[in-house]
C-alpha cells in the first residue's frame, strides 16, 4: 500500500482523483457545463460526490466547470465539509429542510437525493423526518426534474430495503424481496426507502422523469461521522480515544464493506450512465467479514494488541446476521468494481479522521474558523412554505426570521426595479401591482414568469417594438381595436390611453378562463370594465368546441390547438370557437374596425379564414406575429397567409430598426417575425407614423 497523504484535505482530493479517473470521456462530456443539485451535501456519501465533481472543475477535467446547488439544513455543516466551496462563484448552498419546497433555482440537469438520517440513532429520533425527507422532499425534487427535463436524477435508497432474507438469497441481487414489521422502529428507515423507491418509479412511469435508483450496502471512507453509532465509525472512535475495543454484540454477524471511492464512482456511472427506472445495489460482494474480525483488523491498524472483547454472547438485536449484495447488474451494465480492499479503506479511514483531529485547531475544524468563512450564497424557500412550516414547527423561531429577513430584504430593493416603463408598485391584499409611467396599472402573476407583468418588472419594458408600431398605428388609424389573444390586456390597456380607440371601442378576446379572469382583473384596476368588451372564445374557420394545451412551464402565453411543446405536461382546456366574423357581426353592430392584433401561437391562418367578410368590408391594419416553427405546426407555411391576403391588396411589412420593411416573402433569412399588413391606398400614413416610431426607438429597444 502506497504512503497515505498528510492531510486530510489531501486524503480527500487523492480519493476524488481515484473517482475521476474511473470516469469515461462519454460520461465528463455529459457532466460538462451542467448544473447539479445534490441534498443532503454534508454527508458522507454525497459529501464524496461533491468532492469527485469538485476534482473534476480544479483539475480541468471537464470542458466547462459543473455548477453546483448544494442543499443542506446546516450552514456550518456545508462549510465544514466543504470550506473551499465558499469561495467558488459556480457553488450555491440552499439552506432548508428537503421537505420544504424548492425555490426558484436556475434549470437543473442533474439530481442526486441523499438527504436523509441514515444513522439508527438519527432516523428513531426523528422517523416523520425520514419519511418526510424520503416522500415529500423526492416528490418535490422529481417535479423539478420534471419540471426542468433534467437528464437524470439519482435517488439514494438503502440496501435495508431488502429486509429479512431466506438464506437462498444471499449474495443478495436487485430482485430479492424480504420481510419487513413496520410496526418496529428500527424499521422505519427501510420502509421510507421503499416508498421512496416506489415514489420514483411512479414519476419514471406516469411522467417519464429519468430516475435511476441506488441501494448502498455498507460503506466506509474518509468523511464518515464516527460519532454516529455504525460499526466501523464507532471502532475508529474507540482507537482515537485509546479506549479498550468492546463489542456491544457476539461479533458473529457477517457483512462486506465498501470503500468510499468504489461507491462515488458507481454513484456517478449510474447517474450518467444508468437505464432509467433502474435498480443498481453497489458496496463490495467480498470478503464477507465478521463483525468481530473487522474489530481486530481496526485494532491491529491503531497498533493495538490486546484481543477485542464482547460484551455479549447475544447478536445485535434488530440486526441482520448476514449481509452480502451480488454485484452482477453494475458491474455487467456499468463495469463497476471494487477496488479497494477493506485493510487499505481502513487505513485510509483511520488517517483521514487522524489528519482532522490533528489539524482541527490550526485549518479551522472548531467553530471559530467558520466564523471567519464567508456564508455560501443561498437561495431561500417561499414565503408561503417558511410560514407553513413554521406554524408546524419543522423550523425553529430564529431560522424562521432570518429566512423572512431575506424576502424583507427583497421587498426593501423593489426600488431598483423602478426603471424605464416601471413608475413604482403597490402590495394589498389581492397582490403585487406594477404601476407604468403611462398611468396604467398591471397585476404580477409571479408564477407567470414569461408574463408581460414579470418582463416589465424583470427588464424596464415589455415588447417595445411591438408596442412602438401598435401606437403608431392607433394614433393614425380611426375604428374598433380587435385584440385576438388578448392575454392578461397588455395591448388592450394601451389602446385604452388613445382617446379615438376609446371612444370607437376596444375588444379583448382571450379563450383560457384563468388567464381571462387576470384579463378582467386588470380592467378593473384601471377602471376599464365598460371600455374594453371581453370575449370568451377562440376564433377560427368555423364555430365549434376546441381544446387548447397550455404548456405547464412556458404558460398562457404558448396556449394553442396543438401542443407546441410536447415535452412539457399540457392542460387541456376545452372552449367555445367562433369566426370572426360572427363575433364582430354581434359585438360591434357594423361599426368600423381600424385594427386586428392576432397572437395565437401559429393558429393565424384559421383566424383569418374565419375573417373574410371583416377584411373584406373594413380592410382594418392587421398586426401579427409569425413563427415559421409554429406555423409548421399546424401544417403551413407563412406565405400562405401572405397568399391569402393578397388578392384583397394586403402587403406585408417587417418591424426593423430601419422601419417598415415591404416583404414579398418569408424564408429561412428572414430575422423578422413581427409584420403588419397594410394596404397601401388606405394605409400610407400608418406606413409613415410606424417607420418613424421603428427608427426614433432607443437603441436597446430597437428590433
């Protein structure tokens, strides 16, 4: 056995590189650049894993460095382990309970869920932590993933799942199934496992979230808290402290024991590599050794002689008298094996926790060195959850008003979100409204994150291209405004501030429920109720009953009749369709239209198929946006509504810097996917106004 390193930084750093090394080039490309988030981060085996990863960006061993989101209960705990993660800008630390929900993080590609009291002494002092940790925290967790398309996320369950066991099914494979008594308490822990592993296999299969699942059998290392009452920390205790080796059992029981870096690296092949859905037992399958024999091997390390003595001629109640996995499955689909023999994991264990007693006073392993560390930056649970969990008491008094103290804080900095088209914003009972610099006031629906209340907010302005030309176009335009998509009425406010368009009459049509109540409710905010006439409809060729998807994610503002994006879960809404033509037959009793906006997600050319009689009569400046990708969707090609306008002398004019810009047609160079479309007897001063509008924009906002 090669010398062992001095330090136990360098202890640690020497294990990751073994890790690193056993890694494919396949599997450091898919690592590349990506984020991960791992709970439970002070551990011991995740605390290996952030380690491994750590390795991987220090020593360039990735083209792009991993971010990483390390969740944990303990601030103190997360800079123990990793003191140097304090000062990496790639390192953020989520300070929480698991069971809490997450906060808003950046998109995640990788999740590594180890958050759970894996020590008997832990888990029975708290078992409705545990299961919490292992129901509502990974449920929690697989929406994310869901929610992000994350490329995998790695639950870490226990080789305890696998209860009492005929003697036929040892060495024991993925596919055996023992008895467990839940009534026992000891229990508890393999019953959260179970339900977590039935848990993520239920979103596997009714969601397609890529779990793979992992069932450690005992493991030690570098990193183990010897404190925690399992046998190979409470024997290196005992040899720290020169205490006499004493069994609390007949030291008859067999297991095999791993070490920590054949564990990481199957952690890791599985995560990158592993089936999805699938169940991968890691440890070491050999030599299977008594308890009593790993005692004297301990021993024989810390120079001891006398023979270990057993307390008892009894096994350990509760105990399993054999433990051993049959590793065929990782190492067939994965080429995991173990490396390290159980004398040098030993001895590595022993320097290791040696190097920590040794350097606690000098590298800052006593409170007063982390004192000096600078806090990990941290995101912060909602408010809503740290209020719930509070009343409930999962969080102590103290952790609860410091949390507070953060949204406080964010609430004291709205001021510099007072910018541009932001006059300021007002919080009541009902919400948060944003107040614009034209007077307008707009409610934040803060789970609508591509919203126009949350741009505005997030960037001073909403669309300002768009809503250039649109009142420009109002300002020399005389008729009804006809807003098809209306939204939650961000064109329909405006054209409420052109007195002509006030006065001749705005209509909003916006099809989903939800999003028409915020709609309504941003009329009444601005005292429009009677101004702007709602329709709850979708308009298109013919009446009739649709379903539109609304994508989960992106939100109402990707409603459509076929689903643009079918990664995501879709809520299918099912409306009433009109023409419309019947609509405005009905709505507006003849009167002159000036203006038709159309945004309805690639549906554009059913609109208008159902407008025929209107274009005809009221030739109004038509205002759309056209995706190449969406009308692909639904079966066309933007030039088709380019044909289907032309013979009533509509031409197509693009939204550039440079003004309007006359199209013939649309290709694969054409930058533009605003037009309006004008006829250029009627509608040369609305060309002039917009051109005008187009080129006098701020840079900034210019197309």
């Amino acid at each position: 056995m090669t010398a062992l390193p001095s330090s136990a930084r360098d202890i640690l750093n020497e294990d990751a590189g073994r890790v690193a090394a056993r890694l494919t080039a396949d599997q450091l490309a898919r690592l590349s650049g990506r984020h991960v988030l791992i709970t439970g981060a002070a551990g011991f085996l995740p605390g290996a894993i952030v380690d491994t990863i750590a390795y991987l960006n220090t020593h360039g061993l990735v083209e792009k460095p991993v971010r990483l989101t390390l969740l944990g209960r303990s601030a103190e705990a997360l800079r123990r382990r990793h003191p140097w993660a304090a000062e990496d800008p790639g390192v953020t630390a989520l300070i929480q309970d698991v069971s809490l929900p997450l906060p808003p993080l950046a998109p995640v590609d990788y999740i590594i869920h180890a958050a759970s009291p894996a020590a008997p002494r832990s888990f029975m002092a708290d078992p409705a932590g545990l299961m919490a940790a292992n129901t509502t925290g990974l449920m929690h967790l697989l929406a994310r993933a869901r929610q992000d398309r994350a490329a995998a996320l790695l639950y870490v369950s226990s080789s305890e799942v696998y209860g009492t066991l005929p003697p036929e099914q040892f060495p024991t494979s993925e596919d055996a199934i023992g008895l467990l008594d839940w009534r026992q308490a000891r229990t508890a822990y393999a019953e959260a496992k179970r339900a977590g592993e039935a848990i993520s296999l239920a979103w596997w299969r009714q969601h397609n979230v890529p779990v793979r699942i992992v069932r450690p059998f005992h493991v030690h290392g570098p990193g183990q808290d010897i404190d925690d009452g399992r046998i190979v920390g409470a024997m290196v205790r005992l040899g720290l402290d020169g205490r006499p080796f004493v069994l609390e059992s007949d030291g008859q029981a067999t297991r095999t024991y791993g070490y920590v870096t054949d564990a990481t690296t199957a952690f890791l092949k599985i995560l990158l590599s592993g089936a999805d859905g699938g169940l991968y037992g890691i440890g070491a399958d050999g030599p299977e050794t008594s308890i009593l024999d790993l005692a004297t091997e301990i021993a024989r390390l810390f120079g001891v002689t006398e023979p270990v003595r057993t307390a008892s001629a009894r096994p350990q109640a509760g105990s399993p008298s054999r433990v051993r996995p049959n590793l065929d499955r990782i190492r067939t689909e994965l080429g995991c094996i173990a490396e390290v023999g159980l004398s040098e994991g030993l001895a590595r264990t022993i320097a290791w926790n040696r190097a920590v007693a040794a350097e606690a006073p000098a590298v800052g392993h006593g409170p007063e060195r982390w004192q000096r560390i600078p806090p990990l930056p941290q995101a912060v649970p909602a408010i809503p959850d740290l209020m719930e969990a509070y009343a409930h008491g999962r969080m102590p008094r103290d952790s609860f008003w410091k949390s507070m103290a953060r949204h406080h804080q964010g609430l004291d900095d709205t001021h510099i979100l007072v910018r541009d088209a932001v006059a300021g914003m007002t919080v009541t009972g009902e919400g948060a409204t944003i107040t614009l610099t034209n007077g307008l006031r707009l409610g934040l629906n803060a789970g609508d994150i591509r919203g126009a209340a949350a741009h505005v907010l997030n960037h001073g302005h909403y669309e300002p291209t768009e809503l250039a030309a649109f009142q420009a176009t109002l300002a020399t335009t005389r008729g009804r405004f006809v807003d098809i998509g209306a939204n939650v009425g961000w064109y329909s406010l405006h054209a409420s501030l052109h007195a002509e368009t006030r006065t001749a009459g705005i209509l909003a049509v916006e099809p989903v429920p939800d999003t028409r109540m915020l709609l309504c409710a941003n009329l009444a905010r601005n005292g429009l109720e009677t101004v702007v006439k709602v329709a709850g409809c979708a308009l298109g060729e013919a009446s009739d009953t649709i379903t539109l998807h609304v994508p989960e994610f992106t939100g109402s503002v990707a409603a459509s009749r076929r689903p643009l994006f079918p990664d995501q879960p879709n809520r299918r809404v099912t409306v009433p369709q009109r023409t419309l033509d019947s609509l405005l037959t009905e709505s507006t009793n003849g009167s002159a239209v000036g203006l038709v906006k159309i945004d309805v997600e690639g549906a554009e050319i059913f609109v208008l198929r159902g407008a025929g009689a209107t274009l005809e009569r009221h030739r109004p400046v038509l205002m759309m946006e056209l995706l190449r990708k969406w009308a692909a969707v639904y079966d066309y090609h933007p030039n088709d509504i380019l044909d289907l306008l032309a013979p009533l002398g509509y031409v197509a004019h693009a939204l550039t810097a440079n003004g309007l810009e006359e199209i013939s047609r649309i290709t694969d160079e054409t930058v533009a996917t605003n037009f309006l479309f004008l006829v250029p007897d009627r509608h040369s001063a609305v060309a002039a106004a917009v051109s005008t509008a187009l080129r006098t924009l701020p840079e900034d906002n210019r197309p």
